[in-house]
C-alpha cells in the first residue's frame, strides 16, 4: 500500500474499511469512521526473523513465577490492591475515567510517593504545561517530591527524553489522547495515532522494564479515539469512578494479567487532593435515616473486600400505561427478575407501581448476593414499614424463589458486626457464620419466607 492513500478507520473500534460509511459494520457504532492516511508499510524484509530476533527461551528457566513477579510498590495502599499489590515491572497499564475526575491528581500523588521513595519517575503531561503541574503538585504538598517533569506529545521526543538520563522506574503519559507519532499521519488523537503511540510506549516499557501508565479519557459520544483500542494492548486496564458531585472515587481493574479484577479502591477527593478511604463501609452508610421505609443494608463484598452499602427503593402507584422501572447502581434485569419472582412466587404484585431502585452513595454493585436486600427493600416500601436499622442483608434468589448461598459469608458478617449490626437474614447455609460472627442469623430458606416475615 502506498504511504499517504486514504483509509477509513472506525473511532470506536478501530476498525479498518475501505470506503466511507455512515455506520461500522464491525462494531455497529454511527458516524464513527473517519478518513486517515495509512501508516507507511516498514520496509521491506525487517521481519523479526531478518533481524535475528526470533528467540525462543525455556519457560521453567525464567527464574521466579508470576507470583513473584517483581513489583514497584506505590506506598497507596488502595492503588496497590487494585493493581494486584504493585504495579509490575515492564507492564503498560491505562487508567480510563471521565475528565475531571481525578486520574492527574492520582498520578501525581502516586508519582511523588515513588519518588520520595527514591525511584526515578518521570511524568509526562501532554494536557498541561509543566509549571501547571508543579503547581498542583506544590498545592498537594508535594512540590518537593523529585518527579522529573516533561510536557511533550511527539513520542519520538518522550523516548528520546527517557534515554537521556539514567531509566525511569515509573513514567506517566497523561494523557494517551495527546500523544503523537511521525510513523503516522493521521492527526493527534485519532484511533491510528493512539494506537501507533501506545504500541511505541509499549515497546519502550518492555525493553526496559520501566511501569508505563497510559491515561485514557472516555468520552461519552465515542467521537475522539477513545481508549478502547489499546485497552486489548495493554496488560491492564483501571478505570477510576465516580460522580463528579460527590468526593469519593472508585478504582477498579477491569483486565489485569498479573492480578486480580475484582478488587476495588476508594478514594476521597478533597481540597488536599485524593485521600485514601480504609472504610469504606463506614462511608457509604454514612447518612442513614431511621424509619425510612424502602431501605436495606447489603453485606456485599467487592472482591476480597466486604463493603456494606445501603439498597433504597421507592415503590409507588403508577400513573402510566407501563409502569417505570428505574435504576442507578444495580442492573436492569436482575430487578426485573426480583420483581418477576416476588409477583409469581410471593403474591406480591407491583404491576402497577413504579419502582425505583438506587444504590446509595452512587456507588454500583455487581454480585447476584444483592438480590435479597433489593427484595427486602422493595417490600418494606411497598408495605411503608421500615425495616430494622440493625440488620443486615444478603442472599441469591432463584426463579423458584429458593434464597441460594452466596460466596464468602463470614467476611461480609464480620464487617458487620464490626460496625455494631446486630441481625442478618441470609440463607440458610450461612447462619453458622453469623453466629460466629456474634450476629443473629434469621434464616431465609425462600423469598416467600422473607415476605411472610416483613409483612407480619
Ligand atoms: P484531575 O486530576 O485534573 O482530573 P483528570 O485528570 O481525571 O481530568 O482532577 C480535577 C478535579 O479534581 C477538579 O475538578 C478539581 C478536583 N480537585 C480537588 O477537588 N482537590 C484537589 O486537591 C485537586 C488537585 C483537584
Ligand atoms: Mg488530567
């Protein structure tokens, strides 16, 4: 292919078509593909195996195993639990989130605490001029950190920046969208640059063994490159949440080769930057009403982590033809199954009311554990009795209506307990452990069994 003949490239996947369209046939999305000179081929006969390469090694002799593999850690306790407890050595990562929500000012302090701990780190921003971030570094006190600060965006710069001194241990590029390369011609922030940048930096990370962190902004709309294409380049992939008009912040993995992807961090946002939240708990049942019907207590647990969070629902007689259903934190279909086995195997009948369901605190829960808090919330608002302030709930329920064990009990009700519950109704195969726990286990072998006791 000549260098310079157009090509159009989808945004959203990254797809490649030969012509224009008004949708991806790969991927589905509108108005995504965008016309961009194609990259020029390498030239000819530097395969791998040209330039002697082409290397195989045993595997049993790589000293150490995966467990073992050596990791730079951050000093943050919540970054290091999501990160699978450091970040590895000659891995790439991307951390996405929506603008504004904090993920340079996670970096920043990550970056001053590996410095202080005497690893060279250089941090390089794209989206602000270096003053700027010694700025905001100086406002987090944390002017004094040795961070080496660049403000580039032609990755042949950045490269040619960290060879000219002794190697990084840690560089961040804030952020992936701002990055550029001469090897292509399409314009910054295209799905071809993006990518042709992120792979470059991908290769400097594995040659060197430098921690790479690529900041990735998500747009809403899909129309700017979003980071979607390198997310299947990188060895792992931190989103960081959270609504902008609240101040806690949510780090989750969503892939990760070299650990777990369940784990979460949470993070306060306060005028002294991001302050590590140790309990959770604590903070999302922070502001709970007493007497308020539609409420209840779920022990969830977010990867090794127990973390209780407060479930509302409001049921209330609808006015429409198709009553709503709405629902912030938890999924659609799993309400609509709750509702769906209340009605069939209860006699609870919502077909008339519109139901509203939230996980307070914004916060969104993902086990199947929930469904017996959802379940007790729905019927204590139906019913406008409150249920006890001192229980707690969880428990999977079937389409029989059975309330099926869930994982790890005894962590959940140890939190618990901990922060001074009493009660918790869950299945049946759990009550041990809620005694151990020093909680009153009311056991709840069906969701029939759960209704006949709230409405009683
Ligand atoms: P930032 O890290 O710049 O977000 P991102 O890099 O994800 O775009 O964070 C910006 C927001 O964080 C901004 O709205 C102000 C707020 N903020 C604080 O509340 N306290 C602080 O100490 C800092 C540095 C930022
Ligand atoms: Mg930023």
């Amino acid at each position: 292919m000549a260098r310079g003949r157009p090509v159009f490239v989808c945004q959203a996947c990254g797809a490649v078509h030969n012509r224009w369209s008004g949708k991806c046939d790969a991927c589905g999305a509108w108005n995504s593909i965008v016309e961009e000179a194609s990259s020029a081929p390498l030239p000819g006969g530097t395969s791998a195996r040209a330039l002697g390469r082409g290397r195989v090694v045993a595997l049993e002799s790589l000293s150490g195993s995966a467990d073992e593999a050596p990791r730079l850690v951050s000093g943050m306790a919540e970054l290091d639990r999501v990160t699978g407890g450091g970040f590895v050595f000659g891995s790439v990562l991307l951390l996405g989130g929506d603008p504004g929500i904090g993920k340079s000012t996670l970096l920043i302090q990550a970056s001053a605490m590996l410095a202080r701990s005497g690893h060279r780190v250089v941090y390089v921003s794209g989206e602000e001029a270096a003053a700027q971030v010694r700025l905001r570094a100086q406002r987090l006190g944390l002017g004094d950190a040795p961070v080496a600060l660049a403000a580039e965006t032609c990755v042949e710069d950045i490269l040619a920046t960290l060879k000219q001194s002794e190697p990084p241990r840690f560089v961040v590029i804030d952020s992936i969208q701002t990055l550029w390369t001469a090897q292509v011609e399409s314009a910054p922030g295209t799905v071809t640059q993006v990518r042709a940048s992120a792979q470059a930096m991908i290769r400097y990370a594995k040659t060197t063994g430098a921690c790479i962190v690529l900041v990735g902004h998500v747009t809403k709309d899909g129309q700017i490159a979003g980071p979607r294409v390198v997310e299947h380049m990188v060895d792992a992939v931190l989103s960081f949440e959270g609504d902008s008009g609240r101040d806690f912040r949510i780090l989750r993995a969503q892939k990760n080769r070299f650990g777990p992807t369940d784990e979460i961090g949470v993070f306060a946002m306060t005028g002294d930057g991001l302050e590590e939240v140790h309990n959770p708990s604590a903070l999302f049942l922070g502001d709970r009403e007493p007497d308020a019907p539609g409420t209840a207590v779920l022990a969830g647990l977010e990867g090794s982590r127990p973390l209780l969070v407060e479930i509302q629902a409001l049921v209330v007689p609808s006015t429409l033809g198709t009553p709503r259903r709405a629902v912030v934190g938890w999924e659609g279909s799993r309400l609509a199954m709750v509702l769906a086995v209340l009605e069939a195997r209860c006699g609870v009948r919502l077909g008339s009311h519109d139901v509203h369901l939230a996980v307070a605190g914004g916060l969104r829960v993902q086990e199947p554990a929930a469904d017996l808090a959802v379940a007790a919330a729905l019927v204590s608002s139906l019913l406008g009795s409150p249920l006890p302030l001192d229980a707690v709930f969880f428990g999977e329920i079937g389409l029989t209506g059975a309330v099926r064990p869930v994982a790890h009990p005894g962590p959940r009700l140890r939190e618990a307990a901990r922060l001074g519950f009493k009660r918790a109704a869950l299945p049946p195969a759990a009550a041990e452990a809620a005694e151990e726990a020093g909680l009153t286990a009311l056991s709840v072998p069906t969701l029939d069994a759960l209704v006949a006791r709230l409405a009683a």
